[in-house]
C-alpha cells in the first residue's frame, strides 16, 4: 500500500502577504528544516509594469526577485516550526548575491532554498534562482531572524515635563 505524501502548504497559508507584495505563487517541494521549491510566474501583468512602453527593456527588478527568493525562505522558516507566540520573522541581511541572466514576462522561475544553518532565534539560507535550466540568480546567504512582536512596536511616549530653564539665565515674564 503506497502512502500518499503529504499535501503542499498554500503560500498563503505561510505568509501574510498579500497582491501585489506576495511574490511566490506555489510551493513545488518542501522538506521542512531543510529545503524548499516554490515557482514564480513573471507576467506584464504586475504593477512594475503598468506604463512602461513597448520599446523599453522589461527585465524583472533584481530587488524584486530577492524578495521573492527571499518569501520562499520565509515559506520555509513558517515551514519548519511554528513561530513562537509573539514571535515576528523579520528579514535581516543578504550576502553574495549574483544575478546571472535577466528575468523577463512569460519567465516561470523555481527558487531552491536550503537551511544553511538554524540557530534559536535566526537561520541563514542559501540557494539560487532558475529558468528552466539556466541560473538567473544566486543567493550565498540571506539571514532572517525571529523577535519578539512587544520589542518592534513603538512603546508609549514618555510624558512630557516642561524642561527647567538653563543655568544662570532667568525666564522672562
């Protein structure tokens, strides 16, 4: 009797984003802990696009497509464990990146991230970006780090006490 494998988690099950900030349309592999495949369909459709004229290049922004490599990391740290009551999944650094080819419309991109490394608090992935068989972009490390939600939000201003005036000068009246 063969075992049916476990049904793929929706990414909008992992992440909170939502159009036109979710940049990662399925997951195709996922090995919590360890690794994941996800697929981005590039299309003219996206708001990047709206207004740009017929003659003009139309390679996908770099910045862009490490926010989506960097959602399916994400997809793979919600993956792996649940965070921590209280917990946020903020994006801390990206280190050694290369883009290889340009990314263009019509382009179907499958970002492989692996765990490079989990720590308590923070993991490192690396991976890399392809087009079918060609790389468009690699990643060496990016660094995303949990912390506690009461730490990031802003703490009540103090009260505001009328500041004494400076030595040796009286306040006029």
């Amino acid at each position: 009797m063969t075992v049916p494998a476990p049904a793929l988690p929706l990414v909008t099950d992992l992440l909170p984003h939502r159009y036109p900030t979710l940049l990662v349309d399925r997951v195709t592999e996922l090995v919590p802990g360890e690794r994941i495949r996800t697929v981005k369909a590039v299309t003219l459709n996206e708001p990047w696009y709206e207004g740009i004229s017929s003659d003009t290049v139309l390679d996908y922004p770099p910045a862009l497509l490490i926010e989506s490599w960097g959602q399916s990391a994400g997809l793979l740290a919600s993956a792996a464990a649940e965070a921590p009551t209280g917990q946020i999944m903020l994006f801390g650094s990206v280190a050694d990146a290369a883009f290889h080819l340009p990314v263009r419309p019509g382009d179907v991109i499958e970002h492989r991230v692996r765990v490079a490394r989990a720590l308590v608090d923070s993991v490192v992935f690396e991976g890399s970006s392809h087009r079918g068989s060609e790389t468009v972009m690699t990643v060496g490390r990016m660094v995303m780090a949990f912390r506690p939600a009461e730490l990031l939000r802003p703490s009540e201003p103090a009260p505001t006490t009328p500041s004494p005036a400076p030595a040796g000068r009286e306040s006029a009246r």
